[in-house]
C-alpha cells in the first residue's frame, strides 16, 4: 500500500501538513487546536466547538450555517474535544468534494475554507459573549451528555476508574466538563476564554487530497494565519506518572444487573518510546482482538464476563481492562484477569500467536490510514508525542517486533487500580 508523504510548513501562527493523494475524490481540512489539561477549562472547553459550529457573523444560525454547507455540494462540518495524554485537543473537521471532479467552476476549497474561517475566527456574538439562545440551547446539550454517562454504565465505571487511578494527575479530568462549572457559566464567559483560546492554542492544520500544492498553501496562509501568543509550536504537556506502591482496590454500588471490573494499569510507555510497538503487539495478544486471553479465558472458558477486552492509552502510558460480569462473580473474574496478565510476563503466548496478532495490528492500521480522517489523526499522534515518522515505518515496526519484547514489555507493565461497579445486592460488599 503506499501511503501519502506529509509535507509540513511552519507558518504564523499555525502549523500547516499537506498530504497530496489521488486517492480521494473529497478533500479533507482538519483544524487541531491543542492546550494542557486545566480543570477550570474543561466545562468551556466542552461546551466551546459545539457553540461555534452553530452560527457565524455572516451565517447567523444553525439553519443559515447548514444552509451554506449545503450549497457546497453537501461539505460535512463537525467537531469533538479529546483528551491525549495530558494535552486537550479540539478538532473542527470539514469534507468537501472536489471542484476538479465538478462541471461548473464553483473555487469549491475556497469558498469552503472562507466558511471555516467564518466558523472559527468570526463566531457569532453580541455585547461582546456569544449569542445567549444559541449558547443557552448547547449548554443544555451539554448538560444532558454530562448527565448520560452516569446512565451509561461501561462508560461511568471508566471514568470512575480514571478519577481514581489518576487522581493527582490532570489526565483526571472530564472530557465533557462539570455539572457545577456549566450551571455558572455565562455566554460572556465563555467569550472571554475563547479569545484566549483562538490566539494562544496551538493549530496544526491538515488538508489531504488531490490539489494544487501552492494555490492550496497559499488559500491556507489566508484563511490560517493568525497573530499568536505563543510562537513556541512544540509544547506538548508531558505526562506524569506516579510511583506504585501498592495498587488499590475499589469497589462502588449502584442500580444496575451487571457489574463493572475495570482494571487499570500503568505501562510506562508512550507513542514515541522504541518499545510502544511491542506495547501494541502485548495488548492485542492480551485483550485487543477475539483471539486475545481475556476474551478467551474470561468470557468463552469460563463464561464469567458477558465482554472482557484492553486498550491503551498511547498518551498517557495507561493499559486498561474492561469487562462485564455478574456481581457475584468478583473475586473469581478479577483473579483469572490478573492469571492472563502472569501469563504475558512467562511468555505463555508462541510465536505463531505474535505473528497472527502483528498482522491483526497491521491491519487495523492501514484499516485507519486508509481514510483521510484516520490517517490524520496517526501523524497527529506524532505531532503530540514529537516523535516523527513515516507512516510504513510504523508498520516495518510493528513486524519487527518479537516475543522476547513483548514478554519484556508485560514486565514493566504494573497493576494500579482495580475498579468494581456492582449492584447493591451483589457480591463483593
């Protein structure tokens, strides 16, 4: 498969990645703004996309705003913020199709560009805050995803887990913000950090597709280009992970049939690190894939979780393990999970199963840089971790990788907290 170069220019204000591809018959624009993590900003910083790709100056409502996506032949906007490690990152993505596969001779990227720029640099305001109905209907928005997660069990034992494992750490903080900071936040207030946050952020800007290389950097300069507060493109917030004396054991109730076991330990191993390849290779062998221990041993010998899998954080150096099982079943289930973790670190795994698994990585991989959206968000990895590479040298890697590594890497990796969500009937009171 061959992958598309990136060819990234350092501009005022912004860091601009073009990725020329004939591949892909839309073009693809993806601001990423990124900050450290502070718990006074997560409310705003939540709420903040959600308002701005609401309404602009020149396009004064959602509907107008819709309105004008759609007459560029359906151009898709959208927005989310995200935690990556300890750096918060919001991103405004935008799809357009591409004029040269047009009849007419509509400058389609430029005009959805200036409607980017619209959205990002020219939000609709009054008496300087953000319009108090549009503010008013998103902050609602955001109140009722806040409130969800509690309802959503998998996802509330997660957090729960985090809020616990990383309590001194600022990766503890919630993505979608606090209840308490929204109810007191006013749209002026929310103003007033955005003009901190559109000036000192720091933007990398990608757009991949088939394109002119000059006309496309030239229409980016325009519309990107910005006075900023920092010219230090490189800060990235590092990181912190505290001495494990002892892990710690957690266990919460509340109404619900099926517990939550959510395991979370510390891999000391972040994107960037020579050894974060065979971390990948480790999860998939030990609850990435259908074929991994946990899902083998948990679930389908011992029918003990209705799901049991892992994911790491590349970030912030976390594996976790989530499963489902019946409350009565605590001690058991926790005890064969932390078997497959004893399993890992003998090497009871053969090379025929770290093969299959590489190509299982392999594949979910190129699955991902296979769409413009997913190949992004790979190379931003990079730009977070400061550690470059080629896109097929992240494969090479991966197949580089041997069992002698991967028992290597479940050495390092320690259990910190395990984390129990049960019925108020169930087991393990």
């Amino acid at each position: 498969m061959k992958i598309t170069k990136e060819k990234m220019l350092e501009k005022k204000g912004y860091r601009l990645h073009i990725l020329p591809s004939k591949k892909y018959k839309t073009i693809n624009i993806v601001a990423k703004f990124k900050s450290d993590l502070k718990k006074d900003w997560m409310t705003k910083r939540a709420l903040l996309p959600m308002v701005l790709q609401k309404a602009t100056q020149n396009h004064s409502s959602p509907r107008q705003l819709q309105s004008a996506l759609e007459n560029l032949y359906g151009t898709i906007l959208s927005s989310d913020g995200t935690k990556k490690g300890e750096n918060h990152v919001i991103s405004f993505r935008m799809e357009v199709a591409n004029e040269a596969y047009l009849n007419d001779q509509t400058p389609l990227l430029e005009e959805a560009l200036h409607l980017l720029h619209d959205v990002l640099f020219n939000p609709k305001t009054e008496n300087g805050a953000f319009d108090e109905k549009i503010f008013n209907r998103e902050k609602q928005t955001l109140e009722q995803k806040i409130t969800s997660i509690k309802d959503d069990k998998m996802s509330y034992a997660n957090m729960r887990l985090i809020d616990n494992m990383c309590k001194e750490e600022p990766y503890s903080y919630h993505v979608h913000g606090y209840p308490e900071d929204l109810e007191k936040l006013t749209a002026a207030d929310l103003y007033e950090y955005y003009q901190t946050f559109i000036t000192t952020d720091l933007l990398d800007v990608y757009v991949i597709g088939d394109f002119d290389e000059s006309e496309t950097e030239r229409l980016m300069d325009k519309y990107f280009t910005r006075e900023q507060s920092s010219n230090d493109t490189n800060i990235t917030q590092n990181s912190t992970t505290p001495n494990i004396d002892e892990s710690q054991e957690i266990i919460e109730q509340d109404e619900l049939n099926q517990g939550k076991l959510h395991l979370g330990f510390r891999t000391h191993t972040t994107f960037g690190d020579e050894d974060y390849y065979a971390l990948q290779i480790f999860n998939g062998l030990f609850g990435g894939f259908p074929s991994s221990k946990l899902f083998m041993n948990v679930r389908e010998k011992h029918s003990l979780a209705y799901y049991a899998a892992s994911r790491f954080e590349s970030h912030k150096g976390l594996l976790l393990v989530f499963s489902g099982i019946a409350p009565n079943d605590y001690d058991q289930a926790k005890t064969i999970i932390l078997e497959q973790v004893e399993a890992m670190r003998k090497g009871e795994f053969s090379e025929e199963e770290v093969e299959q698994t590489k190509e299982l990585v392999i594949n979910q991989l190129l699955e991902t840089m296979d769409s413009a959206q997913g190949l992004i968000e790979i190379l931003y990895h990079q730009v977070l971790s400061g550690h470059m590479i080629e896109a097929e040298e992240l494969v090479n890697n991966i197949r580089y990788v041997s069992k002698q590594e991967v028992i290597d890497m479940a050495a390092k990796i320690e259990l910190d907290t395990i984390y129990f969500l049960t019925s108020k009937e169930g087991g393990a009171q």
